[in-house]
C-alpha cells in the first residue's frame, strides 16, 4: 500500500530524530540571541563612558568627590546595566563553549541531549539573568546609598572657584552596610575567579577538541561537520577575546601598583583606565560581530527545519488518512 504525506507525517520516530538534529542548532541560536543583544547593551555603555572619560561634565563649584543629582543617577544606572549586560554576555558564552566542549566531547550521553534542548537553554538564560540583576542591584543600590553633602563638610573642589553648589550627591557605602559590601565583595571576587577558570578550561578543551577532530577521518555530511568546526571556531574566538582584554586589566594593575605616587602615577591611571574602556568596547563589539555570525548560520538550519514542519502541516491538512 503506497504511503501518504499523512502517513509521513505520523510517522513519530522519523519526528523525533528531527526534532533532536534540530535541537543543537535551537539552542545555540536561543543562546546566540541573547548573548547578542548583551554585547550590544555592554558596547553602547561602554562607547558612553569612553566618551564621558575624554569629554568630561565641567565641574566648576562641585567639591571632590559629589556632582549634581543628574550625573550621579545616571552613572550609577549606566554602570549597573553595562555591569549586569557583561556579565550576562560573559556566562552566555561559557555556556556556548561549555555545550561546543560536552558536545564534541560526550555526543551520544544523556547529558549532552538533555543540553541540547531549547527549554534547557531557556532555563540557563532566566538563571543567568535573576542573579546578575540581583546582585547588581544588591551590590548598587542597596550597598552602595545615595548622599547628599552637607554645607559644613570639607571642600576640595575641582576647580578653584568663587562659590559652591548647595546640592551635591555621590556614591557612598554606610557603616551599617559595610558587613553586606563586604560580603558582596567576596561574592563578587570568587563570580570573576570562577567565569576566568572556566573560560581557560574551556579553551583548552576546544582547542584539544579541534585537533583530535582533524586527526580523525570520518564518513559524516561534510557540511555539517564544517558548520560545527566554524562553529567551534567562532566560539574558541570569543574566549580567546576574553582572556586577552582579561589579561590587559592584569597587566595595567601591576604597572599601576608597581609606580610611586605622584601626579605622574595619576596622568598613567587615566590613560589605563581609557584605554581598557576602549578594549572593552571592542571586546564587546567582536563579542557581538562573531555571535551574530554563529546566529545567521544557525538561523537558516532552524528555518528550513520550520518551513519543513509547516509544508508537512499544510499537506497533513491537504490529503486525511482513510480509516477502514
């Protein structure tokens, strides 16, 4: 008895293999995605700051180290969301690794198919999310208060002028906090700690795994064997990008402790501090540039994939199976 498209369509172990070839690619797009749309919000931040380092507000009757209510607000706003948008680029990306790593490593485990699931993905991005807003949040606006000036503190001002604004705020940490700042420190010290090792490990298994991959000969779809190379690729470049910016902020740390106080060491600390404002918004736009590349390759396999489904859909609907 000749087969229908009906029948093709209930065919549900022939579904199934679909859906999990398929499941790979959904999940590095949902992750793609998202790590895209943090690398945008962490360069535009960073390309403001950059801008507010070499244009600086005047500061003529403003006492070190206040500003007005306006420029403190929204530098603390811009530092929480570049804050929060980084570090949610940076696990977005140790999770792609970690899935290119599981994936070339253990293929065929439960592990590995249970990653590969877009819901999974979808999880891992909700977590990733709740807890860097979280501990912003903590960290900025709970530890950190808001203070005002009084007019019989001490004035060191900016500039030598002939008056003195009345309201002045900045950015201060309370005794009663200083157990919570503590604390966040701590937290806060051990997350960077933590994102560096993996991102090392990482690397070093994406990198074995790249070279046992061309030392092994095997009969698979050569296309989809490449698509997974590049993909490697791209993503061992996302790293490796991370740990160079992460090894410049080393660097000038050293240089800057190493140097005695003076003027000199200040003129040195502003140029540092411009340029690794610089390298993080080239960070964060080859960070963006390579996972819109990873997407635009996935996006069309997804794609197809779903024209696939809705073809069978419409033929489903077309041609009803006879029931005797």
């Amino acid at each position: 008895m000749p087969t229908t498209p009906a029948d093709d369509y209930y065919d549900y172990e022939a579904r199934l293999e679909e859906v999990k070839r398929n499941a790979s690619e959904g999940t590095i797009l949902c992750l793609c995605n998202h790590d895209c749309i943090s690398d945008i919000i962490t360069a535009t931040v960073s390309l403001l700051f950059f801008i507010y380092n070499i244009f600086p507000i005047p500061r003529e009757g403003y006492c070190v180290p206040y500003a007005s209510l306006f420029e403190t607000q929204a530098t603390r706003v811009l530092d929480s969301v570049g804050s929060t948008a980084l570090n949610l680029s940076l696990w977005l990306t140790i999770l792609m690794a970690a899935f290119r790593a599981l994936s070339l490593l253990f293929p065929l485990s439960d592990f590995t198919e249970t990653l590969t699931k877009v819901r999974t993905a979808i999880i891992a991005i909700m977590v990733v999310i709740i807890y860097n807003v979280a501990m912003e949040g903590l960290q900025s606006y709970v530890v950190i208060s808001l203070q005002k000036r009084e007019d019989d503190d001490d004035c060191e001002p900016y500039v030598i002028t002939n008056f003195t604004y009345p309201d002045q705020y900045g950015l201060n940490v309370y005794p009663e906090q200083s157990n919570l700042a503590s604390t966040t420190d701590i937290i806060g010290e051990t997350t960077v700690d933590v994102q560096s090792a993996l991102y090392v490990t990482l690397t070093i298994i994406l990198i074995i795994s790249l070279k046992r991959a061309k030392k092994q000969k095997t009969t698979v779809n050569k296309s989809k064997a490449a698509k997974k190379d590049n993909t490697t690729k791209m993503v061992l470049a996302m790293l490796l990008v991370f740990l160079a910016t992460k090894a410049w902020g080393y660097i000038t740390d050293f240089i800057y402790s190493s140097l005695p106080d003076n003027l000199i060491k200040e003129y040195i600390n502003i140029y540092l501090n411009n340029v690794s404002v610089l390298l993080a918004i080239v960070h964060s736009s080859t960070h963006f540039f390579i996972c819109y590349f990873i997407s635009t390759v996935y996006r069309s396999v997804v794609e197809e994939a779903w024209d696939k489904r809705k073809k069978k859909d419409s033929l489903f609907k077309k041609v009803k199976p006879s029931t005797y």
